[in-house]
C-alpha cells in the first residue's frame, strides 16, 4: 500500500520524539495504525514487522531503552568509521548491532550500516542522554551502587536523597 508523500509529511510534523511516546492514546492521536507506522519506519530507516497499536508502542519502547541503555557505545561506533570495522567482520559487526538494538538490520555494506545505526539512534535517543556531563552522572551513580554492593551496602538507584539529608541522618543529635 503506497501513503501518499503529504500523509507522511503530515504525521511527521505533528510526532514528538519517539522516546516521549507513553500510550497507544498517544500514538492513536497522530492518524491511523499504516500512517504512523510508515511514519516510525521511514524515521527509523527499517521495516518492523509488527501488527497493532500495542506491538507498535512496545517496539517503540525496546528501541527508546535499547538506544538510551547503550547509548555511550552507539556514540562511541558512531564517532568514526573504524569504530564501527572494530567489531570484525561486516557480518559479524552487522550481527552485534542488530543484537544490541534487539532489532534486525538490514545492510549491505559498512555505509548502510553506519547510516541505519544513526537513523535509529536519532530517532529514539534521549536528548538528556547525549550531554556528557549527564551521561558522565549517570555512570558514576552506577558505579557507586555496584561498588558499594562488593562492600556489602545496598543503595537502590531511587531518588537520590540530598546531601543536606544524608547529613541529617547521621548528624549527632545534641
């Protein structure tokens, strides 16, 4: 079924970013299931095979975490070509991608790759997450609940308590 060019024109304008997408409601509100679906492929730059609303959020979802939970190392293969022939073999490289993004891609070349690699990564990063100084937060938190889990202190990654509250805790009282 060939959507006209202004259909899609259309819905593109009016969807957020993918990983703001919550509910099907959501989704529903941008047109009909083949109008956003087409839309989400041709951003993503790969054909999912999918039927329904709900299988649509829940793609939309495992890619939004994927890319968002690697996003250090997608930057990483993304920065330079060689990066990317790091991983082996084209098919090799090709086979570890499409593992860490839980998605088949289809490529033909180290061109197609890098160049589906970047559509999906666009389209579903978390903007927060690309700013260093967060992502460099966000690992150093991680960090610190993994150490001090080997020392035997269980610290939850939940809101983290304020140091003025850390200090009240343990303050002497008088």
């Amino acid at each position: 079924m060939n959507m006209p060019k202004e259909i899609i024109n259309n819905t593109s304008s009016r969807i957020p970013d993918l990983y703001k997408i919550k509910d099907v409601e959501t989704l529903k509100s941008f047109g009909s299931y083949t109008e956003v679906k087409i839309w989400v492929e041709k951003k993503v730059g790969v054909t999912l095979k999918i039927n329904g609303w709900n299988q649509l959020l829940k793609r939309i979802h495992d890619l939004s975490f994927s890319v968002n939970e690697n996003i250090e190392k997608m930057i990483f293969l993304l920065d330079e070509k060689e990066h990317l022939k790091e991983l082996g073999s084209f098919p090799e490289a090709k086979k570890k991608v499409s593992a860490l993004l839980g998605l088949q891609i289809k490529a033909r070349s180290w061109k197609q790759l890098e160049r589906s690699l970047k559509s999906i990564v666009v389209a579903f990063r978390n903007s927060d997450m690309t700013d260093s100084s967060a992502i460099f937060e966000k690992n150093k938190i991680r960090n610190f609940i993994h150490s001090s889990r080997l020392e035997g202190i269980q610290i939850s990654d939940a809101p983290a308590l304020k140091m003025t509250d850390v200090l009240e805790k343990y303050r002497v009282k008088q």
